[in-house]
C-alpha cells in the first residue's frame, strides 16, 4: 500500500504511450494545479510550458517551504510538481490555458490549467479553495446560488474547447471536483460530447435541485467521485453519484489531502463505506446548516467572513499568524453582533452561542 509519491517512484519511468491516464494521474495532476504559477502565464496567449520548466522556474523564486503547514495540500503541491518533474512520464506535459482569478467584490476565486497529455488528450485541473478568504467566502455560496467560480468554469471550458476537437478530462480536488462536474454539465453540448471523464476529488455535492437536474444526469455517466473514508467535504450536500470511498494515512480532516490517500499500483485502495466519525460530522452539519433556508444561509456566510475580514486578513494563512491580535479583533464583533448589529456576526452569534454551541 501507497501514496501517489509513492506511485511517481514506482511509475514515474512508464511514458503515457505504454500506460495509459489513470485515475492516480488525474489525483497528482488535480494537486499539482494548486501551484501558482501566474509569473510563467501572464497573458492569454503565453506560450505553453512543460511540467519541468515550470517546476525549474518555480523553485527558483517562487517556493516557500514555511508558507503552508505540513499535511495540507498547498504544502503538498509544489514537491509533486518537483516529483513528476524528474520523471519521464509527466516532464514533458505541457500546462497551457492557465487562469487564474481572484476579486473579493465579485466573491470570485478560480483557477484551471489544461495538461497536454502525449496522445492530444486535455485533462483541465480546477483548483479547488486556494488560501484567500474570499475563496473559503465562495465554497459556503455553493450551497445558495450559482457561484461566479461555476460560472467561469463554463466558460472555461467553451473557450479553449473551440481552439480544435481534442478530447478532454475533467477534474478537480474540492472545490474544484464540484466545477469540474458543473463546467461539464453546463458547457456548451457540441463540447460535452468530446469530455470522456469527469474526476471529482472529495468534491462537495450540489443542491437537491440541481442535483437531480437533467444537466447533471447527462453527465453522471461520465463522473468519478472518490472521496476518503473520514470525508467532510464530499459529503456537503447532495452527491451526485455514490461515491469511491478509498483509505488514507492521515487522520480526520487532513484525509482530505490527496496526498494521503491509499493506493495499490495504479488502483486505489476501496473500502466499502465511509467512517463514524465522517457520518457524525455529516449529520451534524445537516442537523445545524442543513436546517437554514439558502436566505439564512446567505446571511451567515456575510457576517461569519465579516467577523474574519475584520481583522485586515486577506488570506487563512494571514488570519492564523494574527494570533491574538486576530481573536480579539473578531471577539469584539461578535460582541457588537450580541447588540443586534446585523452584517458583523450576527447570525454566526446566533449559531455558536444560542443553539447549543458552545459559550
């Protein structure tokens, strides 16, 4: 039993021509589009660039080994894009049509690159939450309305399937598996017909609405969902189709990192369901957010980042190395919030401290 590092030293000699994408390729490649890389792409039209150049071009003025905490997947990121860049199988794919947004006004974070495979094959990699605020502030939205990130990803997807007729993989971790199945059920349909797979990656679901759409039942077919055995993530609203559920290293919510899941060659290493833990946090959630109207819902997600864009952070990362400073800054919101000052923590007052959490 291994990692997918463990599958790039084992696997990494196997050119696509002798073994074809698998599922533990579309996993690296959905962690590998966490790394930044708006310095090599900054037009539309920037030339595309081999996994090897970009890991050579990242490494030399762009990592930061301290930035990201040990076990999450922004810290994983960057050294399985230096791993596959010592590899034959993956140092000549070529990343191209990358994007990459961020605009707080629009509540917008999205990025996707497409990796040219050997034979002619996209496969396009949607980021999933990255470290901003407002990328945390767009995942509660997916559970309200149409999201500006769904909007792009179709978008997307329309654009760079017009350039030629290649066929094209889907996938994403997060955040990025729900835009992958959304970018391919809402795409233009001369272009769905050419997406062969759809990888959603511990990817939460959709609304029982639109889950049950039939955008979405053209695309069940298609869809993968793999989500690890102490999920919280993929279990957020309604999934799509029953979910593979495989094994991991880490524990609770660091399964979430794909880095840590289990595999066994070039398969990943089942199980039949789901742990307690992961089924307890599901029904809690449901038991607490479940509960609220999508007008509730809208209103506890502006005051919960309100309290936290109190403080000056732009990113999570920000937020923690506020230390004190940062918990005093959102306590004294929540107490102007106690008073029934609306749009600074209200709702999240509400929630924490007068329906059974904690005082």
């Amino acid at each position: 039993m291994g990692t997918i590092r463990d599958y790039i030293k084992w696997r990494g000699d196997l050119e696509f021509e002798r073994d074809s994408f698998n599922v533990i390729d579309n996993l690296i490649l959905s962690v590998v589009s966490y790394v930044e890389m708006d310095g090599l792409f900054d037009s539309d039209e920037a030339e595309p660039h081999t996994i090897a150049e970009i890991s050579k071009a990242y490494f030399a003025d762009r990592y930061d080994e301290k930035k990201y905490k040990e076990g999450s997947v922004l810290y994983d990121a960057p050294l399985i894009l230096r791993d596959i860049a010592n590899t034959r199988r993956f140092r000549k794919v070529k990343v191209q049509n990358y994007l990459s947004l961020n605009d707080t006004k629009r509540t917008l974070q999205f990025a996707a690159m497409e990796f040219l495979l050997p034979d002619g094959t996209g496969y396009v990699a949607f980021r999933g939450t990255d470290d901003t605020l407002v990328g945390w502030k767009e995942d509660f939205m997916l559970a309200v309305r149409e999201t500006e990130a769904e909007k792009e990803a179709a978008s997307y997807i329309n654009r760079i399937a017009s350039t030629d007729d290649r066929p094209l993989i889907l996938g994403g971790h997060s955040k990025g598996g729900h835009l992958a199945v959304f970018a391919a059920a809402e795409c233009d349909g001369r272009y769905r017909d050419r997406i062969m797979t759809v990888y959603s990656n511990d990817g939460p679901g959709f609304t029982e609405v639109y889950a049950s759409g039939k955008a979405i039942r053209d695309v069940t077919p298609k869809l993968i969902s793999i989500i690890p055995e102490d999920s919280i993530v993929g279990l957020l609203m309604k999934p799509v189709v029953k979910p593979i559920v495989v094994k991991s290293t880490a524990k609770y919510a660091y399964q979430h990192n794909p880095a840590s899941w289990c595999l066994e060659g070039t398969k990943l290493d089942h199980i039949a369901s789901v742990s307690k833990t992961a089924k307890y946090m599901d029904k809690l959630l449901k038991d607490n957010l479940g509960k609220m109207t999508p007008e509730e819902l809208d209103v506890f997600a502006e005051d919960l980042f309100a309290v936290f864009e109190s403080t000056g952070a732009m990113t999570v990362t920000e937020l923690k190395k506020g230390g004190l400073r940062s918990l005093r800054i959102m306590a004294a919101g929540l107490r102007k919030a106690e008073k029934g000052e609306r749009g600074d923590g209200s709702s999240v007052h509400k929630l924490c401290f007068h329906e059974g959490g904690e005082k």
